[in-house]
C-alpha cells in the first residue's frame, strides 16, 4: 500500500519557517521606511509646492520640533549629514535610534523573542522635556543654529 501521508510531508529543518514569519513584520516595517525615505529622496521638500507648509510655521512663525524633517531626510538619503543635521538634528537623532530599536527588533525575533519596549513615565517624560526644550531653544534668538 502506498502512504499517501508520506509523501505530502516535506523535509525542512525545524523552526525555518517560524523564523521567516518573525521577520515578516519587522522587514514589511522596514520596507515601509525605506519607501517613505526613497520618495522624499526622488521628490526634493527643497521646491516650493512639493509638500504642506507646517502650519504652526505658517501661522505663527514657530519652528515645531519638526519642522525641516523632511528635509534632512532628504539630506540622508543624498547622503549629506551635515545638512541632515542643519535642517533638524532631532530628526537625524530619531533615524538613529529607529535603525537601533529595528536592529534589535530582527535580532530577538530570530531568536525567537519579542521586542519589548518598557517605558515608564521617567522616559516618556524625559522624551516629552528634550521635545520641548528643542523646540524653545530653536526659536530663541541664540538658537538660530538649530533653524531648518
């Protein structure tokens, strides 16, 4: 008799496919960023009418910690820190650390382990304070070298 079990059953080596279905969601993350990147890449937030004006900037003449974001991620994708970091080094601090939180992510899902993110009200506020500490001192006279 033949075994019809038998012969539907593949070979793989154990815990192949788990792996692959851990990273599936960290590299579709990564994908996503890497896009977002490409097209402020291909399309320059330098010329006018490419993307909205912040509107805190336009009504009330204040950089938001935001503000030249855009533009340094053009600059990294071009390859230019300097003026990445010109245009906003809050953002360029933030590209760091996403592309260390990411590679720590991949790491523990290949070996089977979730990331855990524990932050409690010190670090949320913390993060909260380096906020707006950047965004005053942006706007004070003496901190015009942190303007986009």
């Amino acid at each position: 008799m033949h075994d019809v079990n038998a012969d539907s059953q593949r070979v793989t080596q154990p815990g192949t496919g788990a792996v692959w279905g851990r990273l599936a969601v960290p590299a579709g993350v990564l994908a996503a960023v890497a896009g977002a990147f490409a097209y402020v890449g291909a399309v320059d937030p330098n010329e006018p009418g490419h993307y909205p004006a912040c509107p805190l900037l336009q009504v009330t003449g204040i950089y938001c910690p935001g503000c030249g974001g855009l533009r340094s991620a053009h600059a990294v994708v071009h390859g230019d820190f300097a003026a990445a970091l010109q245009d906003n080094a809050l953002a360029v601090a933030g590209y760091a650390v996403f592309a260390v939180v990411w590679t720590v992510w991949v790491v523990r899902a290949v070996r089977g382990r979730p990331l855990r993110i524990d932050l409690g009200p010190v670090q949320l506020w913390a993060a909260g304070a380096l906020l707006l500490v950047f965004t005053v001192v942006r706007n004070l006279p003496f901190g015009g070298w942190l303007h986009p």
